[in-house]
C-alpha cells in the first residue's frame, strides 16, 4: 500500500511537468493506476486545459522505449493503435515508458466472448485479427536489430531452459517439450515482427470491432505462426472453447483473413504445433512467476497466476493425450 | 490435537469478508487485487482438502509405473526425465491415465471452474453414462 501510494505522488509530481508541456498548459487530473496489466504499470489521466479533457495513459515498463517505436510502426502499417504523444526521457524522472492517448472500449476477454454488446462485432472479429496481424507482420524487421530472432527450434529451446530453471518436475510439460521437439517446423524463409502477445485480453473492442492492439513488450522476431497459434491458446478463450479464436472466431476465418490481406498462404494444419507452443509457452511463463512472486514480486496477483500453469497442463493433455 | 474452528472454516470466513470488503475500496487495483486475494485464499482451502488423499494415490500409481520407492517430489523428477527422453510415453495406458488423474487433481485444487476442466469432467461423465 505504501510503496503505491509513495509512487502515485512521484508519478503525480513528474506528469504534472510533461503534461503541461505535452498539451500546452494542461494540468493532471484524476490519476488512477488500472489493474488488468500483472507486470507493468498503466496508469489513466486526464490532461485538463481550456480546450477540454483530454483522458491519457502513463505506460511504465522497462522495454517502453521499443514498444512505443512498435506502436508508431504499427500505426504506419494501419494497425490500429493508441497515438504515442511522449516517450520518457531520463530528465522526465518516471522511468521508462510513454504516454499515449487513452482508447474508449472493453478488454476484459470475458466481457468480450459473452456480452449481447459485442455480438455484431464477434461475427467479423476473426478474420480482423488475420487483417491486422498480417499488416504487424508487414513491419521491416530490419527497423527493429534489438528484437530477439528465434527459429522455431531456438525459441523451444529457450522455453524449455526457462522450465529448467524452476527445478520444478512437470511430466505433462515433458511430454509436450518432447511432442514439441519430434515435430518442430524449420526456420521460416522470412522471419517477420511478431506482436508477441496478440490475444483477447489485449485488444480493445468496440460494438465496431477491434480498435487498439495493446502490450507490445512481449515482440520479437520469428515465424508468423507464433502470433496466429497464441491467440488459439484455450487460455484466452475465456470459457467460450468452440470458438477457437480468442472466444470470438473460428479458424477459418483468421486464416482466410490473414492470407487475403499478407497475400500468403498459411495453413490451417500448421497451427496445431504453435497452438501446443502456445500453451505450454503460457504455461512456462505462470511457472517461472513462482520465482517472481519469491524474489522481487511478493504479491496475492503474482502467486494467483503462478497457479495457472495447471490450466495449460490440462489443455495439453486435451491437444495431446485426448 | 489442535483447536477449532479449523483452518477450512477460517478461510472460507476470511475469503467472505474480503468479497464483502474488495467491492468498497475506491482504487479499482486495490478492488481488484482483493478480489484475487480471496481466490487464492480458497484454492488453499481447496488444497488442504484435497491433496492428502490426491498426493499418496499420485505417488502410488508412480511407484507402480517407476518401479522404485521415493519421495512425490522425487518420484515426479523421475518420471518427468523419463517421459523427456521417450523411455516412457504418454500414450500408454498406464502413464496416460496417470497424467489425466494427476491432472484433474491439481486442476479441482487450482481452478475447477477453468473450462479445460469442465469440458474434460463433462466428456468423461457423457462416456460413463453411455
């Protein structure tokens, strides 16, 4: 409580001399840190001058710099993302991270796979996700050096060092790492810019569809099927198992999307491998937060998600050993 | 012998009180993060209930696949190595049926409302009812 409190008034203290120069004159009102993002801070704002209220977001995050250069890329490509209005600097004393514009709309996965509000928009969710994750992967990758570039066996291979370093027996995910190995695709002939983390729970939608594409602090470089298998993962299905696309969609339709708009020719059959990658990836990841929440991350959220690795151990054993 | 109320009574107390109390706190992370808290106070409720018995049935069927005495944590080393090199395999009847058993276990302490779970115990209650 104290340290939040403690940095809510450093926070306040710092956006107040970057606002006013962000939105000439405008003053900080109504901060509020928002939950919803488990290892980087987000905090909502409403820069206040004579011409209105404008309402804002405050991104802290240790890679904010290369997210933010993500998020004007994707803009470029038609992606649709929130505008960046200021990437820190040293001299702003907040860390690293930006400040972009606040985007109106839902994220929370289970409002979006089940409200009467949405149900227009899920019948063409689908195929938009393909539409847009084709135009991230349109982004050079040359533009980006710093980002990790991985074939498929390197990638397995780090998450299973990543499962290692838990010390922690897991025989469901030895089985998948060993599935994973015996059937592990070759290096992609173009290795594009992936999102990372593009599933539901990171989008914000409208009764008019997608209108941002959130949390880039997970991109890297490899083979366009990772982003397409992740968003498969039962995880982010949010109760809704038959649409096989984040609750929302089918397949089909993310496939003919991305292929109409990449001009490519993914198939549906390749997605089975990444789908398995995916949950186990996500599996891993609750995993090692056991070693977080130990460490530098003692709280209720961090010990909650460690215990979601057994959601992936089943929904491995459903892809595997059905 | 300790006293009452027991461990599972003052959890599932606490957990009440904190659904009670979370919805009133302004900070929607602090509302939040209470939310979460009494989630987890009821896994661990859940886990005190259920992982004695799901824990000496798990190292009994894997003494039986191993072949070799040990502790749980030692026995799941052991079979997690051999089923990475392929020595054992989850296809077997045995292993296979080991793995959904420990499984189902840890996911009605975890999260037995996850849709993995569900969807699993509602397939396996249509076969038996066949």
């Amino acid at each position: 409580m104290n340290t939040i409190e403690s940095d809510e008034v450093r926070i306040a203290g710092g956006l107040r001399r970057l606002v006013a120069t962000i939105v000439p004159g405008a003053a900080v009102e109504g901060l509020q840190r928002l939950s919803g993002g488990a290892t980087q801070q987000t905090w909502r704002f409403e820069a206040v001058s004579s011409a209105g209220s404008t309402p804002m977001i405050l991104r802290r995050a240790p890679s904010g710099d290369i997210e933010a250069r993500l998020i004007s890329a994707a803009r470029e490509r038609d992606v649709p993302v929130p505008l960046v209005r200021h990437v820190l600097t040293p001299a702003d004393g907040l860390g690293s991270g930006f400040i972009m514009d606040f985007v109106e709309g839902e994220t929370l996965g289970g409002r979006i796979v089940k409200s009467e509000a949405f149900a227009v928009a899920r019948e063409t969710l689908s195929s938009r996700c393909g539409e847009i994750l084709a135009k991230v992967h349109s982004i050079d990758p040359a533009q980006f050096p710093s980002l990790r570039s991985s074939s498929p066996s390197e990638l397995l291979q780090h998450w299973e060092d990543q499962y290692r370093s838990t010390q922690w027996p897991r025989p469901v995910f030895a089985c998948a790492f060993r599935w994973l190995r015996q059937t592990c695709p070759p290096a992609p002939a173009r290795p594009r810019v992936l999102h990372g983390d593009f599933r539901n729970g990171n989008l914000i939608i409208g009764s008019d569809g997608i209108r941002a594409v959130l949390d880039w602090e997970l991109a890297h470089i490899g083979d366009p099927m990772e982003d397409i298998g992740w968003l498969c993962v039962n995880s982010w299905r949010f109760g809704r198992m038959d649409k096989v696309v984040g609750g929302f969609g089918d397949l089909a339709d993310l496939i003919a999307g991305y292929n109409q708009a990449a001009g490519a020719s993914v198939r549906i059959e390749s997605c089975k491998w990444w789908e398995v990658f995916g949950t186990l990836r996500w599996g891993v990841m609750c995993a090692t937060m056991t070693r977080d929440f130990r460490t530098t991350d003692p709280t209720v959220e961090r010990a909650a998600i460690a215990r979601r690795a057994s959601e992936t151990e089943i929904d491995l054993l459903r892809l595997l050993a059905g | 012998m300790q006293d009452q109320p027991t461990p599972g009574e003052m959890l599932k107390t606490v957990a009440e009180f904190l659904r009670s109390a979370g919805p009133k706190q302004a900070q929607p992370h602090i509302a939040y993060q209470v939310r979460v808290a009494a989630n987890v106070l009821d896994l661990v409720a859940r886990e005190l209930a259920i992982a004695p018995v799901e824990n000496t049935l798990e190292a009994g069927r894997l003494r039986a696949i191993l072949g070799r005495d040990g502790s749980l944590e030692e026995l799941n080393t052991a079979f997690a190595e051999a089923l990475d090199r392929g020595t054992l395999s989850m296809l077997t009847p045995e292993v296979r049926d080991h793995l959904w058993a420990t499984t189902l276990a840890k996911l009605s302490i975890d999260q037995p409302t996850y849709s993995g779970y569900r969807a699993t115990l509602a397939e396996r209650t249509g076969l038996a009812n066949l």
